[in-house]
C-alpha cells in the first residue's frame, strides 16, 4: 500500500461524519467501478446510514452486471442531490469520468477519491490512490475495514465481482499473494463463485458472438510496433442488436494475437468519435500513450477518446508507438556503453 496513513484517517473520518454520502464511480462502469461503489453502499446502509449510489448517464448497467445484489438501489444521476455533505467516488482517474455527477462533485461538502489508476489527478479533498493495486475493491475492502463495519453476502459479491474481473480472472501482472487471500476472504464471507463466472464471463448474447465474429474478422496486424487491432462500428452494434457497453471483454480477446505486444480496439460513439481501449503485455506503456492523447489508464491497460477518424487515430497509435520503442532502443544503447565504458575501466 503506498497510501499515507494520514489519508486513510481522513477518508474514515470524513465517511463516519457523513449522514447521506452520495457514493459513485466512472461513466460506464466495469465490474470493480460498480462491485466497489454498490459494496461501500450496503456496507453504509447496513449500518443504518442513509447513502446514495449512483452513476452517470447513460443510467445503463452491462448485462452481465445485473445480477449484483445491490443494483436496484441505484439512483438516476439527476435524482442524486448536488449539495451533498459527501462524494465518495471510486476507479475514476479525472473529474470528467464522473460524466453527468460532475456537479453533484463539485457541489459536495467533502469530496473522496479512491483509485487505482496511475494516471489518477488527485481531484478530491482526500486521494486514496494505490497504482499497485488490482483492483479498486482492494482499497474499498480496506476502507471497510477502517471503518469497522463488516462484509456481508451481498459486499463479498460486489467485491469479488470487482476483483475477479479486474485482474482478468487473477491473470494480470498486479495480481500477487494478497489478492488471492482477499479473494479467499470474500468467498469465506459467503461469495457463490460460480454464480459470478457464469453470470460475469460465461453469458454471452448470441448478437454479441456473431458481432465478434465480424470484428474479429477484420483484425489487422502493425508488426513494426507490435501492435494488433480492430474496429466497432455503430452499424455493427445496430445490425446484432448489441449495445456498445457489451463490448467490454472483446479487447481481452484482441490482446491474445500471440504475434503482437500491444492491442487496441477503436470504437465507434454516437458522435461519430472513437473510444479507444489499448493493452500492453509489457514492451509498450499504453497509460502513457493514452495520457498523450489526452486518456489515461495504467502502463498495461488504458484509453482515451479521438474525434480524428479511424485513420487518423490508427496512424497517432502506431507513431506514439514507435516513437516510445525508439526511446526504449537508446536507453539500452546507452545503458551497453556504460557497461561497456565500465568493463574497459573508464
Ligand atoms: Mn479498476
């Protein structure tokens, strides 16, 4: 944990002092943005509080996210109050992920950030942010803690449905001992695993599948960057039936092309702009890349927006790529003439 003792007693005190915390997390949330936020709300509630939990328009929660206990207890963000006495907000990097709770931030008492993403601004009256852990529910599961009150069912699952899918399953490289012994405690505290495997990685839209089946289709290969990537368009999402937010796991599928370090997926927005997803396997830093392209994210997963067209975007990707691999290239030559100017004893 790299966050300051201090920081934590902050965020406990601001949470105890708080009657109606509103309780929120990124547009479009993935399973740790919602898993976190609806946890610390049955928590709160548990205790008698009254929270608020809510996101941003469009007010849509994933198919595969609807079996979380605690979901009809979302609130429309236009009914969440805009003068708050606290905004506890998690898995968002910057003000402008919290979409249309922008106000009801700004117009909060007190403000808490709890995160994980490297590219975090620090935009709250109290930061919890810890880029080494995987997934924001780690921080949420300790807050909880902190504030002395106790997993149930229903907090286990949200939580475990956070940890399951942001480490990929316990795949991705942040995963270590203790993310297995909080998966562990979470499934103790009354988790049905299997319920959110099926629920989470094993029910698919038959639109979904065939929609993979075109954009898988069309894959095309950088070998110059080691880059792998594909398109979805809005005419794909209207001929199968699939809404954008269903899309979600297809980079993880996109990120398997063994040949290629680096993939990305572009997809297309109602506006015409493009969403792009990028993953590394480590040779590339897509959390810088994004952050050049005004996005964010981590070094192995990130994202940004680009209203510049398909073509435009691709060529940004593939020269920031390339660039960030000639940067890689004279660090090492440098780093062999020091070795080199050691060995021969200069
Ligand atoms: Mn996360």
């Amino acid at each position: 944990m790299t966050i300051d003792v201090v920081d934590w007693q902050a965020a406990v005190q601001a949470i105890a002092d708080s009657d109606q915390a509103v309780i929120s997390c990124h547009v479009h949330p993935d399973g740790d943005a919602l898993g976190s936020a609806l946890a610390l709300h049955r928590a709160l509630a548990n205790a008698g509080r009254k929270p608020v939990v809510s996101f941003s328009e469009p007010f849509m929660v994933a198919p595969q996210y609807r079996f979380l206990p605690g979901i009809e207890d979302l609130t429309p963000p236009d009914q969440v109050s805009r003068a708050a006495d606290l905004f506890v907000c998690f898995d968002v990097g910057s003000l402008d992920r919290l979409g249309s709770l922008v106000d009801a931030f700004e117009g909060a008492v007190r403000t808490v950030v709890i995160d994980h993403h490297a590219s975090n601004t620090r935009f709250g009256d109290v930061n919890l942010v810890d880029p080494s852990a995987p997934a924001s529910a780690v921080l949420c599961r300790e807050l909880l803690r902190r504030l002395g009150l106790p997993l149930d069912g229903d907090i286990a699952t949200a939580l475990y449905t956070a940890l399951v899918t942001d480490t990929g399953r316990f795949q991705y490289q942040a995963t270590v001992p203790d993310t297995h012994l909080l998966a562990a405690e979470l499934l103790s505290a009354g988790v049905d695993q299997y319920e959110v495997s099926k629920a989470v990685f094993e029910t698919n839209d038959i639109g979904y599948l065939r929609l993979l089946a075109d954009v898988l289709g069309r894959l095309q290969q950088v070998p110059a960057v080691s880059l792998v990537w594909t398109v979805v368009s809005e005419a794909d999402l209207a001929v199968h039936g699939i809404d954008m937010e269903q899309t979600e796991g297809l980079i993880d599928l996109v990120r398997t092309d063994g040949a290629s370090d680096v993939a990305a997926v572009l997809k297309e927005q109602a506006d015409g702009a493009y969403k792009v997803s990028l993953r590394s396997k480590g040779g590339a830093n897509v959390g810088q890349l994004a952050s050049a392209f005004g996005g964010g994210g981590h070094a192995l997963a990130a994202g940004f927006t680009s209203d510049a067209g398909v073509e435009d975007t691709l060529r940004r990707i593939v020269e920031g790529l390339g660039a960030q691999a000639r940067d890689r290239d004279r660090d090492r030559d440098r780093d062999g003439n020091r070795a080199r100017d050691r060995d021969r004893g200069r």
